[in-house]
C-alpha cells in the first residue's frame, strides 16, 4: 500500500522508490506516479487518501521548493551574465519545455483521478 512520506523516510528499503517519486528530470517522477496510480486498489480509501497525501508533499517539494530554487539561480544567472542574455538561458526557456509543462500536467492529473476515486468511494 501506498505510504506518507515520513514513513517512506523510516523505511531505507522504500528509498528507490522515493527517489523515483522525487526526481525531478526527465519525467521520471510523472511515469512513477502513474505507476504507482494504476498499482494502487482503487476501492481502498486508505491507499487512495495516503496516495493523495504523499502526492501532494512531494509535489510542494519538487514543483514548490526544488522549481523556485532552481528558477531563482538560473534568473539570477543570467542576469549577472555578460555573455548571455536572459531570452536565452533563463528560466523557463528551454527547447523541452512543452514536454516539462505536459509532465506536470499529467502529474496534477494522476492526483485530481486518486481524489474523485476517492470522492466516489465515499458517496
């Protein structure tokens, strides 16, 4: 069953797991949230809730903290650059950019599926 991210931390065995939920790059976290979506028993409102709640903790910390770090350095960057403009290597531009917006996209969608499954578990 699906754990909260304090019990993933507790248990070193669930660390590739956790690393999988957490990475940031290539749309690996996205593919493991389906993954993980699809593995889940869908008529278990314990899974369903812990899903949502480990769901939307990483998702303030990959999309919330890493992001805002990471979109801060690169501003910062290119506008103390000489060489460089920031239309060229500042945030947010970047040739897989759609890809990046899309991943996203499918993240927040796997957590809004897992919260009506749950909605509708309780009616």
């Amino acid at each position: 069953h699906a754990s909260t991210l304090r019990q993933l931390i507790k248990r070193p065995e669930l660390y590739p797991v956790l690393f999988l939920l957490l990475f940031p790059f290539a749309s690996v976290s996205t593919i493991t949230w389906v993954v993980l979506l699809a593995l889940i028993d869908k008529n278990d409102e314990y899974q369903l809730t812990n899903y949502i709640l480990l769901f939307r903790s990483s998702f303030f910390l990959v999309c919330g903290v890493y992001w805002s770090i990471k979109g801060f350095l690169m501003l910062y960057l290119c506008s103390t650059s000489v060489h460089t403009t920031c239309l060229l290597s500042g945030p947010g531009v970047s040739s897989t950019q759609a890809l990046k917006i899309s991943m996203t996209i499918m993240r927040l969608v796997c957590g809004w599926i897992a919260f009506v499954l749950l909605v509708r578990l309780r009616e």
